[in-house]
C-alpha cells in the first residue's frame, strides 16, 4: 500500500538532455545530473521527474521512443542510473519518470518487425487499417502542423493510427500483450530503484482507434496498472497527464483504485486567467469546481508551467482571447491556435513581484507543487527556435561559457543574448542574493514542507470584500496555515473572516515584505502574498 508520500512533496521536472553535461560532449547526461543532486537537495526537492531518457531519434524531445528498456548512450547507461538513483535516495530524493505508452517511435523495434508482414508477431502491437478511415482526423492534436490521424506506410501495405506525429505511431492498448509489455516495463524500473511514473497522455491511451477499442469499461487498464504497482511494495505513485475537460478528472482517480494523482491543467488556465484580469475569481471558480471534497485536494499536481505550450483550451474563447492579448500578443509567441510557447518571466514582462506571487500560489495551494527546470532562477525562452523548443533551452547555472550547461561546445540551444541570457540569469548569480527569486522559493519549499497543512489539509476559501484578493486556508488537526494573494498592483486591507480563536494564535511565516499589524485588518501590497500559520508545527 502506497504511504502518499508525494502529498508533501516537491517534485521537479527536468529533461537530462538539457539540463547539465558531465562528460563535456555537449548534451546533458545522467553524469551531469548527479553532479547537481545536491543543488537540488538544497533547494528543498524530493522527487525528480525525469522526461524520456530512453534510445529515441528525438524528433519528439525523446518522446518518439525506440526501446522502453534502455538508456539512450548520449545520457549514460543502465548502471549510471542505478547509481542516479541510490545517490538521489541518499538526499531523500526519489525518480519518478515518463511512462510513454500511448505511442512508440517508428524507429522501435517492434514496429519495424511489424511493418515486414502481417503474421509478424508484433503487428497487433499497432492499429491497422487497409483503407483510410472516411473521418480520418477525429483527434488532431497539432492543429496546424498536422492534417490527419493516419498515415500510410508502404512496406505494410496498410494505414496506421497516430494520435501525435506521424513518427510516433500508437500502440493497440486493447491487445493483452501490449498491456502485459506495460507492466514489464513498469516493472524493470521500478526494480532499478524508480517510485513514480508520469503516464503520458492517459485520454488517448484509453480512446477507441480505429477498430481497435479497450472491451469494457477502458479505465480498467488504469485499475489493472494501479493492482500491479501497489503489488510491487515500494510505494509506487502512478501521476497522469490528462488535459481533459474537468468534469471527467474524477474519472481517472475512480475508487482511489486508478491514478494517484493528476496534473491539474484545469487549475493551470484559471491561473494564467487570474493574472490576466488581476482577479481572484478565476482561481476561486476553478477551485470550487475541482474540490467539492476536500479530501481529495491532494491528488492533484499543480505547476505554472511545462514542457510542453501553455494550452488554454479549458477556457472558453472569450477567456482564451484575454489570456492570449496579455500574455502572447505576438503571433510567434503562440502555437497550435490555443497555445503559448514562452515561460512565465517573458509573460509577465519580468516583474519580479508578479513572478513570485505565482509561485506563492503554487507553492501554497491545495496538491502537489511540480517546478520545471529553470523556473527557480526566472529563466525565459527562446522564441527563434521551432514550436515547443522555445522553452527547451539548456540549464543556466553560472555566467560562464554555456552559462555553465556544458564545457564544450554545447549541442543543446543555450539563451546568450538580451535580459534572460545566462550572462544575467543564472544559478550561481541568484545563490549569493538574499531576495533572489532562487532563494525565496527555496524558503516557500521549506516552509510548505515544514507546515503539512499545506500539504495534507482540507481546503476552504475565505469570503472576501475585495475581487483581486484570494484567501484560502488549509486544516488539518491543529496545525491551520492561511495564504493571502493580491493579484492587482494596489495595496488593500482585507478582513480575515475566521473564528477569533484560530486567529489570535496565527504567526506569520512569509510574506512579500515586512507589515505593521494593523487593527482588525490585513494589509497587503500589489502583487503581494502573506503566509499564516496557527502553531505548533506537525
């Protein structure tokens, strides 16, 4: 049985690819990686999402994968990661990774064996057809770049389903063989010390394709992995990536018998929703809509920003056009008409005050806190380079060559020009400052940890006078912690609506600055946030 250890985590999502060379050939490595455990560990992470490290052709970030048993040789090798993970485990850091099994890369080995005829035993991995369906594009996820959900491959003579590119053909999740090749797959990592997996695109997992379609009720593929890993006795948390429309979330969590966790993209649009129209209501809406038991506040993961664009599409298009004339009023800046491939900094036009009242939100609110790489120094993107790629570029650790990424000539895009460039954002600059966006989110992760109402607590939002004010609380037991957010650039004095015995015992833990106690009232700056907490600590 799992101890839900992840409900008073900090996980931190990373690419090794780009985020530190330790052999000097100029991409990211596991080497490199363990250099900078004890960065992590310092900053207040204990659990490590990594992206694909798999043998892949990576037209796709690595999510185009060629062996799901595999260390791509450009990042290390089986024993390296072994290591990886021992010496993580040795700072309280547990390896949580992507378990890509929507899709393989068409350079697999299984489906090239597929391709070669239709007895071949792997052909049923794949979803055929002889003809192309009439309604051939029901799913497009790229819109713009893609124009079907088929493609024809002519050594097999027949038409395959891709739900992304058409490199990246999908796996027929209906066949018992490929659900058992899941498992394995699960099974050898978690063998090799891994205590959590990141399912990619759980929706199209479960989606009828073509012929193909999981008999039943779909979600029993998500109960048969939840059995399976909970058989394993390692505490195993299953985290899906399930950009749906919010009603459907509790689908995925079923009984506590599915996933343990969701990323929460429902909460991540309202949030860039709220900073648009500098109110509270947004979060407040999206928070009433997830959480109508508190109890399961925890099986949500909250993050600013991803990988990934910044997909709007939970908001209508009214929304969306706020969202979009605010934070990318430049066509260059968006992607596949609702999305946004720039960081939170370049967003918010580098305002620190703004910046870290993002991150006291995500830092504060009910679920798991995730961080991209990066987000802790405030770094921007790259919008010269294709689609996604603009938030992909390489770690900035010091001012020096390669902003410290590698001491080669680095084969991964590094920003060397203009206010993000590693010459003015970076690691080593923001450690040695007190106020440094670094430093102040590595006080919100110890503080988050130390308080596990945060963490663990039933969520309730407070009433309010002012719009651009959110106040919520988190209970559990005795230990009571209240956060305080003004999204608009106007100091305001709110009343704190709570029972006065709770109240008189409230320290605070954090804020934006130092305030005089005012009578009665609550003050707090533009683009401020303040932390309270009843003692004693749990």
């Amino acid at each position: 049985m799992v101890n839900y250890w992840y409900k008073n985590a900090v996980i931190y999502s990373l690419d090794i690819k780009s985020f530190a060379d330790g052999n000097g050939d100029g991409i990211g490595d596991l080497a490199g990686l363990m250099q900078k455990l004890d960065y992590l560990a310092c900053l207040g992470i204990n659990c490590i999402w990594l992206q694909p490290l798999h043998p892949s052709p990576w037209k796709d970030g690595g999510y185009d994968v060629a062996d799901h048993y595999a260390i791509d040789e450009r990042l290390g090798s089986l024993p390296e990661f072994i290591k990886m993970t021992e010496l993580a485990r040795e700072r309280g850091i547990r390896i949580m990774m992507d378990l890509v099994a929507n899709h393989t890369s068409d350079q697999h080995p299984w489906f090239k064996d597929a391709r070669k005829h239709k007895n071949s035993a792997y052909r049923d991995y794949y979803v055929w057809e002889t003809e192309r369906p009439r309604y051939h594009r029901p799913n497009i996820i790229f819109t713009g770049k893609q124009d079907s959900n088929w493609a024809y491959d002519k050594m097999a003579k027949a038409w395959y389903y891709h739900t992304f590119y058409p490199f990246q053909p999908d796996l027929n999740i209906s066949h018992p063989k490929v659900q058992d090749e899941i498992k394995n797959i699960l099974r050898f990592w978690i063998k090799l010390g891994v205590s959590g997996f990141r399912i990619d695109a759980v929706p199209h997992m479960l989606r009828k394709k073509g012929k193909e379609q999981l008999p039943g009720d779909a979600h029993d593929l998500l109960r048969k992995l939840r059995t399976f890993v909970d058989e394993q006795g390692e505490d195993i948390v299953l985290m899906g990536e399930a950009d749906t429309q919010h009603e459907s979330y509790s689908d995925f969590f079923g009984e506590r018998d599915q996933l343990h966790m969701l990323l929460n993209f429902h909460l991540n649009n309202h949030l860039f929703l709220a900073l648009a129209q500098k109110k509270a209501r947004p979060l407040t809406e999206s928070l009433n809509e997830l959480l109508p038991n508190s109890a399961d506040c925890n099986q949500f993961a909250n993050f600013v920003r991803n990988h990934d664009e910044l997909n709007i599409g939970q908001l209508n298009s009214t929304q969306q056009k706020t969202v979009l004339n605010a934070f990318a009023p430049d066509n260059n800046m968006r992607i596949y008409e609702t999305g946004i491939r720039r960081r939170l900094p370049t967003m918010l036009n580098n305002n620190p005050r703004c910046i870290k009242l993002t991150y006291s939100l995500l830092f504060s609110l009910p679920g798991t806190p995730v961080l991209r790489y990066g987000e802790e120094i405030g770094m921007g993107d790259a919008l010269a380079l294709s689609e996604r790629n603009s938030v992909r570029t390489a770690m900035q650790w010091t001012d020096g060559k390669n902003g410290g990424f590698s001491n080669n000539s680095s084969s991964w895009p590094t920003i060397s020009k203009g206010p993000y460039s590693f010459k003015h954002i970076n690691v080593a600059a923001q450690a040695q400052d007190r106020n440094s966006l670094l430093n102040t989110l590595s006080r919100m992760i110890s503080l988050r940890k130390a308080y596990s109402a945060f963490g663990w607590g039933q969520y309730e939002i407070i009433d309010c006078e002012h719009p651009g004010v959110l106040i919520h609380v988190c209970r559990r037991d005795s230990n009571v912690a209240v956060a305080i957010h003004n999204f608009t650039g106007d100091t305001v004095d709110v009343s704190l609506s709570l029972p006065e015995e709770e109240r008189a015992l409230f320290t605070e833990i954090l804020a934006d600055q130092a305030y005089e106690q005012l009578n009665g009232k609550v003050r707090i700056n533009g683009y401020g946030y303040r932390w309270f907490c009843r003692w004693p600590l749990a």
